[in-house]
C-alpha cells in the first residue's frame, strides 16, 4: 500500500532514501488533493526513523511543475484564494521543515509554485534544459507559497526583484551562477545525481543531520516566521482586484492582458 494519500504524488522507498514523483498531467500542477497529500506524506516520512533523505522530482521529461492550477482562479473567488494559499503554505513549510535533506531533482520547467516547492528543498539539482520562473505576477496575482522569501535568501534582493518583478526566467546555467541551483547534470539524470546524493546524507549521522539543518535554518526561519503568513494574506488581497481576475483569464485565453491598476 502506497504512504501518499494521492495518486498526484507517487512515493519509492529506496534504501534510506524516499523518491517522490509529482505525476499530475499534463504540467504537474498542485491542487486541494496534491497539497495536503504531501504535507501528510512529509509527516509519515519524519515519523519513519529509516528515512533519512527525500528526492523530489517531476513525472514525464518536460515538466518538474508548473504549479497551481490556474482555472482555480479563473472565477476570482477569494475563498479559492485562501484555502489554495493556506494548502501551498502548509505543504511546502512542512516540506522546508522535514526533519531530513530534502533535494529538487528540476527535471524539466519549475514555475510558480512549481519553483516554490524546489525553494522549499534543502538542495537544487537541475538538468541542463532546466527552466525556472516566478511569472505570477504576469497574470495578476503572487508567489504564495515562500517565493518572494526563499528566493531572496537564495539569490540576493536584486536577482529576486528581477525574477519576480520583471518576470525574468532564466535557464539552468543561470540559475547555477546565482546560487538558485547547486549543480547541473545532463537530460535524464537528475534523479540518479539527487539519489547518489542522498546516499551521501545515510553516512552522515541522521540526528546530527537534523541538528545541523535546525541551526541552519535558525537565523532564516526567525525572519520568514511572520513573512510567510503575510505573503499569503497579500496574494489572497489581490482577489478584490480586476486584474487579477484579468489576468488569470487572459493568460486561459490566450491573449495579452489589459491591466487596469484597480
């Protein structure tokens, strides 16, 4: 019997070691099933003393992910908004938190919170044809899910700024040189390099493993404690405006948007 709760997200236990496919079709997008499903998984898998590291990959050649779902949003609804902002913040926190090391194996394009879930990853393995964005803001709305935190802690203020401000997405070299990624291996291998890796962290002390990453992540995480709630009551405010609800159709169908500033 498979540990995950959704058919979106399939789970290998290899060795030491957990393999987690995002497999929604077309693009590997989340949505109210993938979410909670690998906040419950994270949880099982840090009861599991056995595992000691997590490989987060993408189903198919083409996609890590793309993120949400942007037909949740096509209506405008700010309850969607909330519930989708409260899902993304608890998976992925639950994710940065996971008591082992967690490494993105960025198969194909990350975008939106398609990159979230990579930023919230211990570690960045990318393929060479690897893409990367935050373009919410091209269709109205916001990285909800860490984005507008991790990536600035990453890759510096202004790298952050051009990304999400500008709508810049760069490609696997680039994100290499600016810290967004920690290697680039060839099409195809990224899994098998993010594996060898986590063979690595089983010779390491698991216990030593987790007090290291806690005083890591000390001085970030008292900074992104308030952070994170806001991100997600700022992107749940821009569903009171017109363009997002212009935007998010315009990206459906197809055409450029008309933005108002209301």
């Amino acid at each position: 019997m498979s540990i995950s709760t959704s058919d979106k997200l399939k789970v290998e236990i290899k060795g030491h070691t957990a393999l987690v496919t995002i497999d929604n079709p077309a693009a590997n997008t989340w949505d109210t099933q993938s979410l909670p499903a690998l906040k419950d998984l994270v949880g099982k898998l840090n009861a599991d003393n056995t595992i000691y590291a997590l490989v987060l990959t993408g189903a198919g050649d083409k996609f890590f992910s793309a993120g949400a779902d942007l037909n949740l949003f096509a209506d405008g609804n700010p309850d969607t908004a909330r519930d989708m902002a409260q899902f993304f913040g608890e998976g992925f926190e639950c994710l940065a938190d996971f008591r082992g090391v967690s490494i993105a194996a960025i198969n194909g394009f990350a975008m939106g919170g398609g990159l979230e879930v990579a930023l919230a990853c211990d570690i960045r393995i990318a393929e060479e044809q690897a893409q990367m964005a935050l373009p919410e803001a091209k269709v109205g709305l916001l990285p909800c899910a860490g984005g507008t935190q991790r990536l600035s802690w990453l890759v510096g203020e202004g790298w952050a700024k051009k990304m999400i401000l500008c709508g810049e997405r760069i490609k696997a070299d680039t994100a290499l040189r600016i810290g967004l990624v920690e290697e680039i291996v060839p099409t195809g291998t990224a899994v098998e390099r993010a594996c060898a890796l986590a063979e690595q962290v089983g010779q390491q002390s698991p216990i030593s493993v987790t007090a290291c990453k806690e005083l890591i992540h000390q001085a970030r995480n008292t900074a992104l404690e308030g952070a994170l709630p806001y991100e997600r009551q700022k992107f749940v405010d821009l569903f009171g405006t017109q363009d997002q609800q212009e935007g998010v159709n315009a990206f459906l169908e197809k055409r450029a948007p008309q933005w108002k500033n209301c």
